[in-house]
C-alpha cells in the first residue's frame, strides 16, 4: 500500500519518471496486490482508478456517531452533515474535535458557525488543513505559478464555484488559466459539477479569501459580473432573452453583492447598489425567489440615491412568494421617498404597482384611489405607455371587485392607447386582461380569443411569465368545462414555463392537483399537490400552503374512501352525480344573479353562511 503517494507520483518531484516506472512494475506482479491512494490522478496504466464519492446520509450519520454520541441522532448533526458536504475526513476531525472538547450538538453548531473549517483538527495534530497544504506544497502545484492561490480562493469565494465555460471571461489575463484549472482537478482541489468548477465545502471555507475585497482577480471578476447586470432588460425591447444567463449564477452573484454592499464598503459606493436593483430585475423576470439582500436594502438610509430603485425591485421578490403585505410596505416606503425626491415618473409607476398590490389584497377603493392617482400623473406628463399601464391596473382591480363593465371600459382603453408596435408586453396583457373579463361575462367564445391573442404575443418573445399566465387560466378554462384533455396539455405547457422550485410552479402543481382529482386519479392528485405544498412551504407563501393542505385533505378523505368502499353502489353514484349537478347550478345562479346586480349579495350571504351552501 502506498498512502498520501502524492510526495513520490507528483510528476513534476524529484526522481518522477523513475518512482513511477518502478510503481508500474509493481503492478505487472500478479503475486502483488498494489493500492495506491493519492489526490494526484496520475496513476500506473495498469491500475483501476475508481471514483470516490462523498457518503451518503445513512453512512454520515453511522461515521459521526460512532465516534461521538450525544444523546442519539439529532437534526442539528444532519444539517452540519450537509454543510461538510458528507466529507468522510471532516466529519472523521469534527466529530473526534466534539469528543475531545465534550460538546454537546448545540455547542458543536455554534462552534462550527465560529470557526468553520478551522474547527476541523484533533489534538493529534490532525487536519483538514495539512491534507490540502501537502497538496499545496506538491511540485505540480507550485509550478502553476503565484497566481494559483488567488484563482482558488476565487473559486471558493463563490458557492457554486466558477462557470468552466467563462475561464476566458472571468481571467483574461492569465494565459495558462485552462491548464491551471486542469492541475487543480488533477490535485483533487476542484471538481467538476455540471458546467461549474467547485470545491467541497470544507475546502471551500478553508481557502476563501480572507479579505475578499483586497484580491485583485476576485474585483476583475466582480467587474466582469457587474457590467452583465448594468444593462437594464426590458421583456419587449432586444437583448432580453440573454438575461437567462441569470438562472444558473444567481447564487453566485447574489452572495457577490452581499458581499460588496456590506459594512466594510464605503454605502455611498453606487456601482454595487444599482447593480443589485439590476440584479431583483433579472431575478424577477427570470428566476422568482426571495432573496437574501432585503434587510441591506431597507437598512440603507432614505437620503441614499438608489435606495428608491432597490425597495422598488424587492418589493416584486415577495410578489413573487405571494407576500403582498410586505410587497406593499416596501412600496409604500418606496412611494414616500419618491415623493420627497420630486420625482414625478417614480411615483406614478410605483402607484400603478401599489394598484396591483392592493387588488391581490382585496383593498379595491385604495387600490382604484392608486390607480387614478397614477393615471392622471401621466397624463400630466404626456406619457401615453404610462397611461396604459394605470388603465390595465385599474381593469384588473375593477374585475377582481367584480364591476365587470367599468373593467371592460378601462381595459378596452388601454387597448386603444397602445400602439400596434413597441408596447407588446402591455399589448399581450390587455388580451390576457380583457379574456378573463369576457369569461366573467360568460362570454366564453370572446375570452378564449383574447386569451389566444396573448399567447400569439408571448409566444413570439418567448415571455415565460406570461406563457405560464395564459396556459394557466386556459387550463382552469377548459377544466370548468370538464373538457380535460385541453386542460391537461396547457397545464404542462404551463409547467414548462414555470421555473423549477417557483410560486408560479408550485400554482400549476395544485392546478394539476385538482384536473387529476377530477378525473379519479387520486394518487396523482396527491404527490402534485404534496410538491406544491413543500414549494409554498419553502418560500413562507402562507395562504397557499393553508390551500394545499385543504386540497390535501379532500383528496386523502376521498382516498380513504375508496378504501373502505372498494365497490361504488349505485346511490353513491348517483349522489356524487346530484352533487355535481347542484354545484353546475350554483354557478348557473352566480351568472344569473350578476346580470341582476346582485351576485356581490348573493356571494356575501352565502359567505358568512357557509352551512347553508353546504
């Protein structure tokens, strides 16, 4: 056995070629079963060279425990599991390091939140440190020239490491940056995951830049970063399909601003300020989540320049989640400041998003007060795009308060406002708007044709949100109707254009739910409805996850019901038929009672009367 060969494999060491030539012989031996480890990849032709993953939890677990048991297994171990990224040699030095210290897991958690991977050594001079300085020290290594150490504290200062792809983007000015990043992957330093070159996390913490400001090649490339997020996208105007790039290096960039907007930055430094509010944009046209930014921005003070355009673009993160209250504090923060600067333009659009967001909170007279507010500023200012967009707002709250002819009128408006060329996104959303107007209408014919409209529009420039919109109001159209193979396919085109992990996923996921429950397929019904359940869950989308586990109730009640009755008699049938036939005459009556003015009546009786409907 030749262990930690890296000192006698290196091929760059002293006496290389002969060391390996004897070590190949070695392996012609058939009487001789010869094991190398090493972090080199450089090995004898005549030996296997396996692949040696990370552990798995269970093995994880078996590993720590088995050296330091605290009171049995515990979540706080399992999450320091993953945090070492199941790392056999870190988890082998934590948990002796806990054994020799006798802490408890929760003083072990808060050590490791202290120290990281400095915390993982044993009295015994063992460590995590000495396994990579031998690295570090190997010939190879050192022949890679006084750059190499910087480039790995760049590819450990960012979680997912660097994109492979972009080496001649990000270090220009290293001509061997590709062999380099090929000796770091033979060294056992890097490894690849997907395009990205990363390390583990123990490696990780142990090489990141101590003073990430200070490096020069970490400020080159967050100047690279930082002039791909200068330009500002627009869903209608050239360029903005190439925003996608965001999908796969928003972590990255996301703990990059972190990062350079903290304490130790000057806070006036507006570079990285305006490029964060470029960054909310791109994350939210492109890839919806809550973000880690927000207590930096609304910690800045009001007098800061961009303070406006940051609250502005968080205020759509928790759109994004469905929390409108904190959507709406943060625009009526960023209302106030735009009225103190006199800046007109900013106040009228940051009314038409308060318009919107009063509407997903049922507040209609403020949110109608909004929109008219806007509405008249941009009048005002001649400013036709901005007038449609007041109107379209206040459509949309006048439909949601179901005064269906005054939403007709001020979306019918906006229609005409708009231009044939140069305003399609807000083109596609009048369509979208005036289609679940004339459906209110019962008008079903006219709201699939708008509906169409908008997916002509959306379709052309690829828009994923609106895609996602229209698909999915055409696949609750359609499922009214029980008409389920048409339903079926616009909820998976839906699917397809909701990101993975998203609000919007996680809505066609109970959609989905719901067409599957129709059709009998319960088991179905119940893991899409469970998926959507963890993705509200995830992202504090409380409303949703109360309806997800009411949807999840009536699925298993009927579930357990088929249990216990495997044979549906003929009275069950014919009242679950009854039933069916009770609920299509309720709406009936809904129609009925709006063309007589009163289904606003009708709705609140029933409401604060639910038995009764039952």
């Amino acid at each position: 056995m030749l262990d930690n060969a890296e000192s006698i494999l290196d091929p760059q060491g002293t006496d290389a070629r002969e060391i390996f030539d004897i070590v190949d012989e070695l392996c012609q031996f058939e009487t001789i079963c010869l094991l190398i480890t090493s972090r080199l990849t450089t090995i004898p032709r005549h030996c296997k060279h396996p692949e040696i993953p990370t552990l798995s939890m269970e093995a994880a677990r078996d590993m720590f425990y088995s050296i330091h048991s605290n009171g049995g297994q515990c979540d706080i171990i399992d999450n320091l599991l993953r945090r070492l990224d199941f790392h056999a040699l870190s988890i082998t030095l934590l948990a002796t390091t806990a054994c020799h210290n006798m802490w408890n897991y929760n003083e072990l958690a808060e050590e490791w939140d202290m120290q990281r991977a400095q915390l993982l050594r044993t009295d015994y001079n063992e460590s995590l440190a000495a396994t990579i300085e031998l690295s570090l020290a190997s010939p190879t290594f050192q022949k890679l020239g006084a750059d190499a150490r910087e480039l790995l504290g760049v590819v450990a200062f960012f979680p997912q490491g660097i994109d492979e792809r972009n080496l001649d983007w990000f270090f220009p000015t290293i001509s061997d940056r590709k062999n380099i990043f090929v000796k770091f992957r033979n060294l056992s330093l890097t490894h690849r995951s997907s395009e990205f070159i990363t390390m583990l996390a123990p490696i990780r913490d142990y090489l990141c830049l101590p003073d990430p400001t200070s490096s020069p090649l970490l400020c080159a490339v967050k100047d690279r970063y930082f002039s791909r997020l200068s330009v500002n996208i627009c869903p209608d105007k050239p360029g903005f399909e190439e925003g996608q790039w965001i999908k796969s290096e928003d972590v990255n960039v996301e703990h990059l601003l972190n990062v350079f907007t903290g304490a130790s930055i000057d806070i006036n430094t507006n570079d990285a300020w305006i490029v964060c509010a470029h960054f909310l944009t791109h994350l939210y046209w492109h890839k919806q989540r809550p973000t880690v930014l927000g207590p930096k921005i609304t910690g800045l003070p009001d007098d800061h320049p961009f303070k406006h355009a940051c609250l502005f673009e968080l205020s759509k993160s928790f759109e994004s989640t469905g929390n409108y209250a904190e959507q709406k504090c943060l625009l009526s923060h960023a209302l106030r400041l735009a009225k103190g600067q006199g800046n007109n333009v900013r106040v009228a659009f940051t009314l038409v998003w308060l318009t919107e967001t009063n509407r997903k909170l049922k507040l209609y007279e403020e949110g109608v007060q909004r929109a008219k507010e806007a509405l008249e500023i941009f009048e005002q200012l001649g400013d036709i795009s901005g007038q449609a967009a007041s109107l379209i707002s206040l459509a949309a709250l006048l439909h949601a308060d179901e005064r269906l002819d005054a939403a007709l009128e001020a979306a019918s408006r906006a229609m005409k406002l708009l231009p044939e060329q140069g305003e399609d996104l807000k083109v596609c959303q009048s369509h979208r708007l005036l289609g679940n107007i004339f459906h209110s209408k019962g008008e079903r014919e006219k709201a699939i044709h708008h509906f169409e409209a908008a997916l002509g529009i959306s379709s052309t420039f690829n828009w994923h949100t609106q895609l996602f919109r229209v698909h999915k109001r055409l696949a609750e159209l359609f499922l009214e109707k029980d008409e389920f193979d048409d339903a079926q396919a616009h909820i998976e085109q839906s699917k397809s254009h909701a990101v993975e992990g998203t609000y919007n996923l996680g809505f066609a996921m109970t959609l989905q739910s719901s067409i599957w429950s129709r059709q009998g397929r319960l088991e179905d019904a119940r893991s899409e409805a469970l998926g959507a359940l963890e993705i509200f869950e995830r992202l504090g989308a409380t409303e949703k996850v109360e309806y997800c586990k009411g949807l999840l109730h009536r699925i298993e009640a009927r579930m357990q019901s088929r249990a216990g009755f495997p044979k549906v008699s003929k009275t069950t049938q014919n009242l679950a038929a009854f039933q069916i036939f009770l609920e299509r005459c309720w709406q009936g009556f809904l129609i009925f009672f709006h063309f007589l003015g009163i289904s606003g009546l009708v709705r609140y009786f029933f409401e604060r009367e639910p038995n009764m409907l039952q």
